[in-house]
C-alpha cells in the first residue's frame, strides 16, 4: 500500500529550551531561517507524503498556523511587490495537508503515536520526531524507510551506531542482517544500562509503521520513566517478526540538545544559497579571533 500520511508527535512542553520556549514551541525554533518542523515537513513532501497528522498540545497552536494560509500579510506583500517573500509563504501551504489532533496529557511518545490513530485509518504512515534532523538532499530519511516497506511489507525502524556513553539515552535492537544496510529487528529495548545493550545500533527519530502497531501501543503498559514507550510497542512486534531496520544515510543532528541545535544551526547555515559564504567567512574570522 502507498505510503500517504506522516504521524509528528509535537505535544511535548520542551523545558530543555526554556525560557525560550516558555511561549514558542519548540519545534518552532528557528535553524537559520525556517522552524525546525517546516523541516520534517519539507523532509515529508520531498519523500512523497501528501497529509501530515501534527500531534498537539494545549499553546501550540502557532505550528499549524505557520502552514495556513495567511490573508493580510499575504495581501501586504503582494501590495509591497515582495514577490519572492510572497512565494515563500504560499509555498508553504502546498508541501503536504497538515491535520491536528491532541495529545492532552503527556503520557509518553507510543501514547503520541496512538494519538494519531484517529486521523491515520488503517493505512502504513510514517513518524518523524521533530527534535531530529536528518539532512539527505537526495534521499530523504523518510524516502529511505518507504522503499525498504515497498520492498518488505514490514515496519521500518531508521538505525544508527550509538556511542557507549550514550546507550542509554536511546531506544537499542537486538537485530540479524538481511542486506548491507538493512537488518530484521528481533527484539527493541528502550533506554538500556550500556552492559544489557543487545548491540551498538539505536533507533533514531524516524519509524514507518504498518496499522498493527496501534493494537501493539494499547497493548502496552507503562515502561521507562513511567510512560508508554514506542520502543515497547516496537517489541511487541519485533517478537512476532514484523519489524525491519534500516541503517539511514545522512547526516544526524540532535536539535532538541542545545550543542545539536547550534551544530545544526551552523550545518544548515554553511549550505544557506545566500549566506552560506558569508556566514564561512565569519566563522573562520571568530575563530582566529
Ligand atoms: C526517543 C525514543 C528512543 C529513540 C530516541 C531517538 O527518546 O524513546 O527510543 O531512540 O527518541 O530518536 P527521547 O530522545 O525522546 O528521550
């Protein structure tokens, strides 16, 4: 079946960017001039996903706002002339459908993800986690994992090498090897100690799922810090041979840490068709300085 919807769990309340993000959302947050999640949406319409299913809280309204329409601003630039502004913003109302639906209180992220079930059907859809970047210009993360699903009918996990030290900070798998970069997930373990890591490969912000993984999420209790793990739900199904892994090719930045977020800044910054020069320039002078 055609992969046609994206799930992006947006609810959380971000206390690691506060005071910034005491009133902006954090997926809000600027990396050079666009919000993190115009992104994950761009991400989406370049792999082909026409509708997306923001998961949402109470305050966040203004990231569904900045892919509406936008009448008198639109009107003032059309007034103005500022016709390559004005694309900009119309632009952003084609990339993808942009539906919203609530997560009320934060009970983990396989809690988010089930959130989206109203609005996804019975169809596979892939998940994005917006506090991760992923910059492949030629292969999107999210194309990656739809054309292992195409190839396998299976859910798809984007794998990583995880260092030691930070083992513990992701979701780690237990896994046998099918292709170069493709393996079968036997077993997913949410957040180990280093020593019961299964292997050195972690899951990493961007999931495909077939529609089973909602009766998984139910099925599953609270695990680490007390809240619903998708990483549990992923066992679940792992167990019963369904998951596959897929070693993603790009390049990684953890935007919801503040060294990722500035790594990110400065990556996306250097690439930037007006900046980028400018901005080389600048570095290299405070560097020396
Ligand atoms: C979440 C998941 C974890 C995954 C990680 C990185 O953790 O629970 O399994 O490995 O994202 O994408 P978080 O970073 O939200 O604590």
């Amino acid at each position: 079946m055609k992969i046609r919807q994206a799930v992006i769990p947006a609810a959380g309340l971000g206390t690691r960017f506060l005071p910034a993000t005491k009133v902006i959302p954090k997926e809000m947050m600027p990396i050079v001039d666009k919000p993190i999640l115009q992104y994950m949406i761009e991400e989406c319409a370049a792999s082909g996903i026409e509708r997306v299913v923001l998961v949402t809280a109470h305050g966040k309204h203004a990231m569904a706002d900045h892919f509406d329409a936008s009448p008198e601003l639109e009107d003032m630039l059309e007034r103005r002339g500022k016709d390559a502004l004005l694309r900009n913003v119309k632009e952003l109302q084609s990339l993808c459908e942009i539906v919203t639906v609530r997560q009320a209180r934060p009970l983990g992220l396989g809690h988010a993800i089930g959130r989206g079930r109203v609005a996804v059907g019975r169809e596979p859809f892939v998940v994005l986690l917006p506090d991760d970047m992923i910059d492949n210009p030629e292969r999107p993360a999210c194309r990656q994992l739809m054309d292992v699903y195409e190839e396998h009918g299976k859910s798809v996990v984007a794998l990583m090498d995880v260092p030691p030290h930070q083992i513990s900070w992701y979701g780690m798998v237990e896994h046998e090897p099918v292709s170069e970069r493709v393996v079968l997930v036997k077993r997913a373990i949410e957040k180990p100690r280093p020593e019961d890591a299964p292997s050195n490969l972690g899951i990493v912000s961007r999931y495909l799922f077939t529609p089973e993984i909602f009766e998984a999420i139910d099925a599953t209790p609270p695990g680490v810090g007390g809240e619903i793990q998708i990483t549990d739900a992923i066992n679940a199904r792992a167990g019963q041979g369904e998951v596959m892994g897929l070693i993603f090719e790009g390049e990684r930045f953890d935007a919801g840490d503040k060294l990722g977020f500035l790594e990110a800044n400065v990556h996306y910054a250097l690439k930037h068709p007006e900046l980028g020069e400018r901005f080389r320039q600048t570095l290299l002078d405070k560097l020396k300085g």
